[in-house]
C-alpha cells in the first residue's frame, strides 16, 4: 500500500518531531526570502487547519498547531534583520507579518 506525503509527515513528526530536518528547512527559507525583501520589505505567512484534519488518525495536529510559534522563533533567531509587526486584527497563533530592517 502506498503511503501519501501527510501520512509520511505523521510518521516522521511522531518520530523525531521533524526538529533534524523542519527546523534547518525552515531556517533555509526564511534566508532566502529575507534576501529577496527589500529594507522595509514585509514578508507575510499564515497558517490554518482544517477542524476536520484533526479528527483524522494520520494528522500530525500538534506539528501543525505549533508550526507558526515554531517558524517564529527559526525566523527571529537569523542574521537577517527581521522584526515581527503584528497589524491589528491578525492572530499571533495563526499569522506572522516580519519587516526586513
């Protein structure tokens, strides 16, 4: 039986938490987009789950719930200068607005 990518993801979070390949990834990323802003340049992530997803034996739903807290502290720890804003009306938990200083 062949396994899809979020079933493999379910396994490998419950495995080791992701931390030895998600946390350099992540950190890969938001290097390179960081580069790609301009000073002053904002770069806007968000992210959501589905009430449905968490019902389901293969969802890694507390990978997913913690992946914006996760990304944020990856994201604030670079070289590059960034700063979380938060614009009103935006949850901290669910979205993350960083300005390239």
């Amino acid at each position: 039986m062949r396994r899809g990518p979020e079933r493999r993801l379910a396994e490998h979070h419950q495995a080791d938490g992701l931390a030895s390949v998600g946390i350099p990834e992540l950190a890969a990323i938001f290097a390179l987009a960081a580069r790609a802003v301009q000073p002053d340049g904002a770069l806007c992530f968000d992210h959501w789950t589905w009430e449905y997803h968490l019902g389901l034996d293969w969802f890694p739903g507390e990978l997913f719930n913690g992946l914006i807290p996760l990304a944020r502290e990856v994201a604030l720890s670079l070289p590059v200068a960034l700063e979380e804003t938060t614009p009103e009306g935006l949850d901290r938990r669910w979205w993350m607005v960083l300005r390239r200083t």
